[in-house]
C-alpha cells in the first residue's frame, strides 16, 4: 500500500476545469526518507519504514538518533507501511510525486481535541427544548432500564472526553499534486490542527 | 500560511476589469450545455463586491421582464470570459441593496462624470 508522511496546511478553493469552486485541504509532503524494512524471512511480514520532517538536534536523544545513523538527519515522524508497493531501499527519498496518478487517497490524522464534551457534543444525543418550561436541556437523559438488569450496560454513551482521537477519512479526490510547493491537494476536510501529521495512503476501497 | 497564498495566487487573474460599485456592466459568461460551450452576456447594475482573495465576487442587478433578477459572480472564475463597463456610476455607499426597494427613476444610479484636472 502506498502512503507517504504529510503535514496540514489548511484549507482553500480551487477552480476546476468546468469552474466550479471547489474546497481544497493542502497537505504538504517533505521527502520521505526510507529508513528501512520488515522482510518475511525476519518479521513475518513486509513493510517499509519511513521518515519525514526535520527536527531540531538537541530535541534527539542517543536511542533515536541512532536509527537514523548513515541514512539522513534524524526526523520528527517515523512510520511503518505495510505491504509497500513499490521497491524501495534504505536511504531513497519518496516525494509527492509518488501520488502523482492516483485519483483517490485516505488520509489518517489525530482529531482536534474536543475537551469533556456532553452527550450531544460527543453522540450526537437530542437534547431537550431550550423554553417553554422545559427542564430538560442538554442532558443525557436515562442510561438503563428498571428494576431489571437494574444497572447501566457497559460502554453506554456518556459525557466524556472527545477529540484526540486517530481518525481516518476515506476516498478524498485528489484535486492536484504539485511537485515544485511538494504539495497534495484533497477535496474536502481532513483531521487535525493545521501544521499536525497526517499520513496519506491510496484509497483502499476506491481506485 | 505561505503556501495557501502561492495556491491562490496562482489562480488570480491578471489585469481583470477596474470595476466599481455603481458601475453598470456586462458580463460574459460562458455556460456549458452538455458538449457545446456559448457566452451569455449579463447586463446589470454592479450593487455589490465582496472581497476575498480568490473567493471576490461581485454581485450584478437587473429588471428582467419587470422582476429584478441579482445574479453573484466569482470574480477569478474561468467561466467569467470578460467584463465591459458599460457606464461609471456615482454613487456613495459601498453596497447599493436599497436599490431593491426602489421602483423606475428611484432606481437609477447618476452617470460618474469626471471633471477634468484644471
């Protein structure tokens, strides 16, 4: 599967060919460094390993900068791609342009924090009316049944903490790659801060 | 913050029409039917421009067979062909919407008639 590192930008419009407006997030995508492999014989499956974005030296300790030792510089982001699909070795850089004929792509990220968030927030839940009397406003409203189980089943939805969460979104159109800004733009949003990692992967279920 | 602008930039077009509030214009729009591509030409009362880098739109006001017909265009739209001012308006607010509620002669804009430099 073919992925590669990427950092948020932001979000704009581009024009399409017929003209239409259309909502971009930009993704920027430094090289990708191969830092090396899993093979069948010594782990039981293959991967690749990669890393991206610079780092400031003193933020390395000894441990980590070690396995970026004869590559490159160490980087912030090291991940792993399972099943990569193309024939990489350690040391080749992986840029945009990788992405060049693909036309749909899913992009992992970590969600916006969110805080505790009540039920409708955090599920989605009705709520109550605002007036009229009502003194039921934003609460959760009953978690069980009566006498019998006489308990609240586990795992039921409940204020809590939202956001921060790995999420994936899936099928994004690639609008445009542009090899010179090393950028890739998808339509639509995506998760995450502007500036946070995400990690781009071909569409698994949309080709 | 930079590479959005450079995105955007890239799209803008260069040397668009001077327009101005008050101004009345026509407007070539090409539309696309199908396979076939034509210009319509939209001819109105520019009542209002709003800003916004590749989003700047501005807004074109006419009477179509006695109903008042507002039409929104972007501005850096490839489907926008071209602008040609028609008449300068004087006016002396940025957004003309009272021209809505104004019937005949009322909703008229003055021609800007620029005096020359003595």
């Amino acid at each position: 599967m073919l992925g590669l590192i990427g950092k948020k930008i932001g979000m704009t419009q581009v024009f399409d060919a017929n003209g239409k407006l259309i909502p971009v997030t930009v993704i920027k995508i430094e090289d990708n460094i191969v830092l090396g492999g899993r093979t069948e014989q010594q782990n039981g499956y293959t991967a690749a390993v990669l890393g991206s974005v610079d780092i400031r030296k003193n933020l390395v300790n000894k441990a980590v900068a070690g396995q970026y030792k004869d590559i490159c510089e160490p980087k912030r982001y090291m991940v792993e791609f399972r099943d990569y699909d193309k024939e990489v070795k350690t040391g080749d850089a992986l840029t945009v342009k990788e992405f060049a004929d693909t036309a749909f792509v899913d992009v992992t990220g970590i969600s916006k924090g969110k805080g505790f968030a009540g039920g409708m927030k955090r599920w989605g839940f009705q709520g109550g009316r605002k007036t009229h009397g009502s003194k039921f406003h934003r609460d959760i409203g009953g978690t069980a049944m009566s006498s019998t189980p006489a308990r609240t089943f586990p795992g039921h939805h409940m204020a809590g903490h939202m956001g921060v969460d790995k999420v994936t979104v899936q099928n994004l159109r690639v609008v445009k790659v542009d090899e010179e800004l090393k950028v890739i733009m998808v339509k639509g949003a995506i998760p995450g801060p502007a500036q946070s990692a995400v990690i781009v992967k071909k569409a698994v279920k949309k080709r | 913050m930079d590479t959005i602008k450079a995105i955007e930039e890239q799209q803008i077009k260069e040397n668009v029409t001077e327009i101005h509030v008050g101004d009345t214009a026509k407007v070539y729009f090409k539309i696309v039917e199908g396979a076939t591509e034509r210009v319509q030409v939209f001819e109105g009362i520019i009542i209002a421009i709003n800003n916004g880098g590749i989003r700047k739109t501005f807004v074109v006001r006419k009477i179509s067979n006695g109903v008042g017909v507002e039409r929104i265009f972007p501005l850096h739209s490839p489907r926008v062909e071209r602008i040609e001012v028609v008449r300068r308006g004087r006016v002396r607010r940025a957004k003309l919407y009272y021209l809505r509620d104004k019937v005949g002669k009322a909703a008229k804009v003055p021609e800007l008639i620029k005096k020359k430099q003595a």
